[in-house]
C-alpha cells in the first residue's frame, strides 16, 4: 500500500467528490426536519448501494418529543478477517432551511453551503474512500460500519445507544468529522454538560410591597456571578451561561426566572466539581428555591494512548504521501467522545478542511480535504 499513491488517486477523484458533496448538500437537513432527513437519506443511500455497501435504515429511538430523522447504518466488507472499523458520520446541521442565499457554490477549490463542513463533507470522505481503495487494486483489512445519525448537533439523545453499541462491537473508531482549521486531527475534545435551572421565588407589588416579595431574578443575577466563577481557564473549564428569563410585568416582584448554562470540560472530575457546585449553589433569599435540570450529556474525550497510537500512525501515513498533519484538543464535543470513553480507540477530524462551522461563512477548501481521502483511505487499508 502506497500512501502516496491514495493522496494521488484522491485528488484525481475530486470530480466525483465535488458532486456528491453537493448532492448531499443540497439537502438541507437541521435538526429535526424530518422531511429534509428523509430527502437526504433517500439520496445517502443509493450512492453507497452503487459502491456496494450493505444498507439499512432504521428510526431513531427517542424519549425526546421531538422527532428526529432516520438513522442510516451500512456495512462494507463483511467477513473480511482484520480489525473492524466504525466510520462515524452525522447528517444534521444547525442552519435553518434557506439559511444560505445558495444551498451550494464552488468557487474555484472551496465549496460553501449548510453542512458542508460540519459534517456532509465527512460523509463523503466515508463514501469515496472503499472507492479510492479499489481503484489501486487494495481492498480495506477488515469489515466496515457506516453510522450516519440525524441529532448528533442537539446532543446524540436518539442516537447514542446505537453508537456505542456500534462501537464495542469494533477495534477502532474513525470519527468524519472536519479537522481544526489549520487541519489538526483530533485525539481529545471537552465533555458538555448542559443545565436548566429554574428558581422560583414569590411575587408581591413592586411598588407597594417589595419586601413581601422574593426575587427569583435577584437571585438569578447572584446565581449567574457565581456560576462563572466556576470556570478555570488552567483547566480547560468553562461554564457559560447562555439564556435567562425572568419578570411578568414591570411593576411586580419576579416570581419565576429561567438559566441556561452550558459546561465544557476536559476530564471527568471537572465535571463532578462543577455538577456538584450547580447542585449545591446556596441561596441568598431562603424564601426562593431552585430546581435543577440536566448535567454530563457527552463525557470528554480524554487523550490516551489508544487515541494517541491512532494519531501517530495517521502522521506517519501522510508523511509518506508527502504532507503533514497535527494533533490537537479542541473545545467541542462530538459522538467519538462516546466511543473514546468506551475505551475503544478513536481518532476525530478525518472527514474535511475548511473553516467557518456553524456560521454562514461556512466552507470546505478541496484540495486538503482530498488529502484527508487519501489518508483514510490509507488507515482503512491497515490492519
């Protein structure tokens, strides 16, 4: 196996990629719409039949109300002695249908349009790579699994048992999500935590007798200071409040008042210090109570040897192809921190390049993602 030949043979199929990409893109799919989902999948699934990947398609199971689309899982290899790989994909996005005044546009070596970094450009890479393996007379060492899931962007709730299932039942987890955006992989990212926190207080006439009353929005503004004071920059938390509401009417002591508090961490006992500082927030008015709702929904992935292996093996397979590639930790959470704490191992950032996530500057530059083909490619080719 020549990974220099895989780098060559990936840029030659850059036609291909190009077309796919935007027929995936082209299907805008944001979370919960589950028309587009259904759009994309009807799409997603002859591309890969046409390459001969085993297909199925199945509902996502949720205890959310909210519907999400179709889970799409195919296989690639069956019964091929070697290690199994899990090439781990998601098909939402977090722009609004219409987002974007054109739901694709290539100029000249970037693609732009919703989703088409994070993560349609990842799939892609998952679809072709088999493709760019045949094409050089090699075949991948060992059975492959395609997980593409419709909620990893609102949290994985439908998803996770499916992907972790998946996982154990796999030697090595390739996550297509994009690189940072010098082109770095990823071998640890930070946990989220999530809280709702809603105090309730008493109202009373903010005129006529504000000292019957009890703030819940003074209480929130306390609630807030303090809670901000829990991030440690030498540790890599942060906790950010991110949505508040409070107050009825302008003349009336608040009774009711809402926080949104998002939490990234880098290690598990980070988490419990903060989980238990939400839990355990001492009250300035004792006449107001709190109820809190959530917590941990995606453990760090903490870098450890098995991930870190992973990484090594990448690097030296794109020296060989002639270029270099980074590692690095990064502050967002992604279903391969799910895997990674299963303890199988797993590498994030394979599926693309570009810059501009979740933004509408959102983009995907051609050429270095097809590197990331090759490299694939390359890794699916080991055992």
């Amino acid at each position: 196996m020549d990974p220099a030949q895989l780098r060559q043979l990936a840029h030659q199929h850059r036609d291909a990629f190009v077309e796919a990409l935007e027929a995936l893109v082209r299907h805008e799919t944001p979370s919960g719409d589950t028309e587009g989902a259904s759009a994309f999948v009807d799409c997603l699934q002859p591309l890969l039949e046409a390459d001969g990947w085993l297909v199925r398609r199945e509902g996502a199971r949720s205890s959310e109300p909210a519907p999400v689309g179709d889970v799409l899982l195919a296989r690639y290899g069956q019964g091929v002695p070697g290690p199994g790989t899990l090439l781990l994909c998601h098909y939402d996005t977090v722009h609004p249908r219409g987002s974007f005044g054109r739901p694709f546009e290539l100029r000249d070596d970037v693609a732009a349009g919703p989703g088409v970094l994070d993560m349609k450009a990842g799939i892609v890479t998952a679809l072709l790579a088999p493709r760019l393996l045949g094409a050089a007379g090699l075949s991948p060492a060992g059975p492959l699994t395609l997980l593409v899931t419709p909620d990893e962007e609102i949290g994985s709730r439908a998803s996770r048992a499916l992907i972790e299932r998946e996982a154990r039942q796999h030697q090595r987890v390739l996550v297509l999500e994009p690189s940072r955006d010098d082109g770095a992989l990823k071998v640890g990212r930070k946990g989220v935590a999530g809280y709702r926190i809603t105090l309730h207080g008493r109202a009373s006439h903010a005129g006529l007798a504000p000292h019957e009353g009890a703030s819940a929005l003074v209480e929130l503004a306390h609630l807030v200071l303090e809670l901000v004071g829990l991030g440690d920059d030498e540790a890599g938390t942060t906790v950010t409040p991110t949505v508040a509401r409070a107050g009825t009417a302008s003349n009336v002591v608040t009774e009711r008042a809402e926080l949104v508090v998002d939490v990234r961490v880098l290690n598990l006992a980070e988490a419990e210090r903060v989980d238990a500082a939400v839990r355990g927030y001492a009250l300035r008015d004792p006449r107001v109570r709190t109820e809190v709702e959530g917590g941990l929904n995606r453990p760090p992935m903490e870098p450890n040897t098995a991930n870190q292996a992973l990484l090594e093996r990448a690097r030296q397979l794109a020296a060989a192809a002639g270029w270099t590639v980074g590692g690095s930790v990064v502050g967002g959470g992604s279903d391969g921190n799910y895997t990674s704490a299963l303890g199988v191992p797993t590498l994030d950032g394979l599926g693309s390049v570009g810059g501009g996530a979740h933004t509408s500057d959102e983009h995907v530059r051609v050429p270095e993602t097809l590197d990331r083909l090759g490299l694939v490619a390359a890794l699916l080719a080991e055992a």
